[in-house]
C-alpha cells in the first residue's frame, strides 16, 4: 500500500505494580481503539474501568507524501480524558517510544514500545507532522463562511454567540420598562448557566422538552397544586420557622421540611412526568425524550429548577424587595436598582442552588430507572440527600455569607460528581 517498510511498534499494558504486562497489540499500518466496546480492537472491562468511554482513544498510523512517519494517538471525545506521561490530551499527540497512555484518571495504563527499524525503513522524525500549504486562492479561502456553513452550525460556540447578541438586543430595546427588562436579563442568565451544565453533561436532549420541563414548573407554582404542598410540609409537617431567631438546627429541621423537602418534590415533578411517559415509548424515543438514565435526570432537573427560579425571584422576591425600597426610599429608580441587585446573584446562584439539588435529585432518579431492584433505597438517599443540601444553603444564608459561599461549592461539586458518575452508566459514553 505505501512505499516503505513499517517499524515494528507494540502497546504493552502495564499492572498495578507498575511492571510490564503481556502485549496487548502489535501496531501496523490500521487505526486501533482503546475503549469499553466490546467492538473495540483493544477492549476495555467495563467491571474494572467504569470510566473509560465506550469508544475513549484511537491509535491511528501517520503517513507524509505517502512516507511512512509513526504513530499518533488521539483521544475521542472521552468523559474522563486521555493522558500521555500524565498530561491531559485534547486532540492528537505523535507517540514516542517509551510514552506512557492512560485511559481516564484510574483507568488501565499502557506503553508504547518502538522497536528497531527494519532496513528498508524511512528515517522520520516523530514529533513532525506535514504541514498544509496553500497553492491558490479561491473563494472559499476568501469568504470562509460558503464552505463551512454545515460545520459552523455544529460547534458549540456559535449559537450561545448568536443568542447573547439577541438578548443584547432586547435589553436595548426594553430601556425604561423595567419588568421587560428583569425579564430579559434573568432569562439570559438562567439559560447561560443551563448550558453550562448541558455541556458538561454531554447528552442532546431536545429543546422543547427543556423548555417544557421549566415550564411544567413555573406553571405548578401558578396553580392550587402548590397550596396543596404548603399545607402538607408547612402545617402535617414542621417546615414552619421557629418564632424569634432561633437555633441554627431549628431553622435547619425548618428548612429541611419547608423548603428541602417540599420544594425538591415539587421540582421532580416532571422528571417522574418523562419518567412515566417514556415507558410507553421505544427504547430509542425513551433515550431522547423521557428519562432512561442520570444524565437524562440531571438535564431535567436542572431544567425544572429554571422555572423556579425564575418563577420565584420574579414573582416574589423582586417585587416584594422593589415595593419596601420604594416605600422607604420614596423613588421608584432606587427600588428599580435594588430589585435588578438582588436578580442577577439569585439568578446567577442557581447554578450551585437550585439547578444542583435538582439536577442531584435527577441523577438519583435516572439511577433508579437503572437499578430497579434497589429503586425506594436510591431514591430515598437522592431525595434527602438534595434537601438537605438545599436547607443547609437556606439556613447558611440566615448566618454568615462565608458559609453560604461554603455550602454554595459543595452543593456545585455534588453536582458535577454526579454528572462525572452518570457518563459511566451513560449509554453515550
């Protein structure tokens, strides 16, 4: 096929104790994955290495004007990463004898071993790689965006652009109109953070059932159902605030059943809703648009939490805070500031607030749908475990700031825990 001789090149996994395995393949001219599939040339045991992707890194031959020039391995988009001699690779690195590549931080461990060349082999330099020169100018290299329309539209930096750029838009235009304005800003805000979280879940889920999630929600705070939640966690239970100060354990026990509890609830709401629909669905419409795994939970979770958010701080907390300003100050462009002041922290916050206890709760659920035979003892620890978190933050904030910025990182890294955990059960991965 090419017009040399190829070095002889092996990949030796090395053992816990550090010591040279066995080989585990002999390289040549063909590409070679590393990963959980059963497909892969090099597979990995899912029971021993749960974080190693399903397809997580390729071996691939590099050839220069049809020159035989080494190898290089590139890393697949993996969760948990490729490393070659400890350093984290994001795209392809040539491999030089004795480099040392590990799948995921705990994953299996492998060397690269070049041995002699044989006599008729090309003497190349490994670490080069052939560069593209450009021989004429054409259009498409004068106006880029005619030959890469389909692939702009792909990368995940063009549509937040796009959508920051109609947002600015639209707070221009509603200068003066307060409401329109909150309005505006918060909805940026909340989806900024979204997808934030989207992307660090690494799942497609369709917009509308996003959209519909944080909708369901806003609108379950809007109807008598919420009233129904008051009753039950307010007066069967004791959510309700001590009189006076208080202990710090007394507002906690508050906080657990008046707002952990109750409003952890009411958040999964329609995560059980997709959970419940989907079982009337296919196992590929399932995937997509009900919940079959803690990815899918976390999404919509933290879709929900939108909606209360948004729902809550623009329903209550701004108007309520803008109309005793406005009453103590005597001027409505004082008051107007004051509720814009306290909108972006709290919708801002929802990352490491609302958005992680749901999206924590989701995963439990998702891992429920997984683990049927321990479904009550899963959720029952997804569901105390988010409240809790959620009545610490409450309960924080009626003591010191400090401790609210501690409990915020908490509540944040619990959440990114559960989202690195779910891409090992994830389907995707």
């Amino acid at each position: 096929m090419h017009d040399c001789l190829l070095p002889t090149a092996s990949l030796t996994q090395i053992s816990a104790e550090r010591d040279r395995g066995k080989i585990i393949v002999n390289l040549g001219d063909r590409s070679v994955t590393l990963g959980r599939d059963p497909n892969c040339e090099i597979a990995i045991d899912i029971n021993i290495y749960s974080e190693v992707s399903r397809r997580h890194a390729e071996i691939r031959p590099i050839f220069a004007k049809q020159n035989f020039a080494g190898w290089e391995i590139c890393d697949l988009d993996s969760a948990n990463g490729t490393f070659i001699n400890t350093i984290r690779l994001y795209s392809c690195y040539p491999l030089k004898h004795g480099d040392r590549i590990k799948l995921s931080h705990d994953g299996p461990e492998f060397i690269f071993e070049l041995e002699a060349y044989p006599i008729k082999a090309v003497a190349t330099n490994f670490n080069l790689r052939p560069r593209s020169q450009i021989t004429r100018m054409t259009l498409t290299k004068l106006l880029p965006i005619f030959s890469t329309g389909n692939n702009l539209w792909q990368q995940v930096y063009l549509l937040p652009g796009i959508a920051t750029v109609g947002f600015v838009v639209m707070m221009f235009a509603f200068l003066g109109q307060p409401q329109l304005f909150n309005l505006t800003i918060s909805v940026y805000i909340s989806l900024a953070a979204y997808y934030f979280i989207y992307q660090l879940c690494g799942k497609s889920k369709p917009w509308w059932v996003i959209l519909g999630a944080a909708l369901f929600t806003a609108v379950i705070l809007r109807s008598p159902i919420l009233q129904v939640f008051l009753w039950f966690f307010y007066k069967v239970l004791p959510g309700t605030l001590p009189l006076g100060q208080g202990s710090f354990f007394g507002v906690l026990i508050a906080m657990f059943f008046g707002a952990g509890l109750m409003e952890e609830l009411l958040k999964s709401l329609p995560i059980f809703g997709l959970w419940l629909m989907g079982l009337r669905l296919g196992k590929k419409w399932r995937s997509h648009v009900g919940i079959s795994e803690p990815l899918d939970g976390i999404l919509i979770g933290a879709a929900s939490a939108i909606g209360f958010t948004l729902t809550e701080t623009l329903g209550l907390y701004v108007p309520s805070i803008v109309q005793s300003v406005a009453s103590q100050a005597g001027g409505t462009e004082i008051a107007e500031l004051t509720g814009l002041q306290l909108l972006i922290p709290r919708v801002l916050g929802s990352v490491a607030g609302h958005m992680a206890y749901s999206g924590y709760f989701g995963y439990f659920i998702g891992l429920s749908i997984l683990k049927p035979s321990l479904r009550w003892q899963i959720l029952t620890i997804g569901y105390f475990s988010a409240a809790l978190l959620h009545a610490l933050w409450n309960t924080s904030a009626l003591v010191s700031f400090w401790l609210l910025a501690v409990v915020g990182c908490l509540s944040y890294a619990f959440l990114v825990a559960a989202i690195i955990k779910a891409h090992s059960f994830s389907s995707r991965y």
